[in-house]
C-alpha cells in the first residue's frame, strides 16, 4: 500500500461522505488527466504524485472488493486513475 503520509490522509480525508469527498468526486469528471488531480490535490494542500496516484490505484485494484467502492471521492479518483 502507497504509505505516503498525504496518501494516507487523502484516502481518510476523500473517502465517505466528507467535504473534500464531494469535492473530489464532483471534480473527477472533469479530469483529463493525472496531472489534473495532483493539481487538484496540490491546491487543496496534499503533496502527491501521479505516481503516488497511480500505486495507491494498483494497491486499490489487488483488493477484494471493486475498485473505489464506498469510497466517495477517493474512490472515484481510483476508478479515474485506473483508467487513465
């Protein structure tokens, strides 16, 4: 799993129903890219990557359950990465 300690509290701070999850999920859709999100994160006070992104979605996708499932925001920026 992605241990950075912004990766860890984008996935506490984006997942359920919180205030950056609705803003994150109502951003995704208009990403065309990684560097879109990390800088949409980057504005919003996280230090990641498109890397970071990119293992946290791959550590997502090895799991049990799909992709981003009950995960708000943080979800969909899962299932975002994962496709892009």
């Amino acid at each position: 799993m992605n241990s950075t300690p912004d990766m860890q509290r984008l996935r506490a701070d984006a997942s359920g129903n919180t205030g950056l999850g609705h803003a994150l999920a109502a951003a995704v859709p208009n990403f065309a890219s990684p560097e879109d999100a990390v800088n949409f994160l980057t504005d919003r006070g996280f230090d990641v990557t498109a890397r970071d992104l990119l293992e946290a979605a791959a550590d997502e996708a090895r799991e049990e359950t799909p992709v981003g499932e009950g995960e708000g925001g943080y979800g969909a920026l899962m299932r975002f990465i994962l496709d892009h």
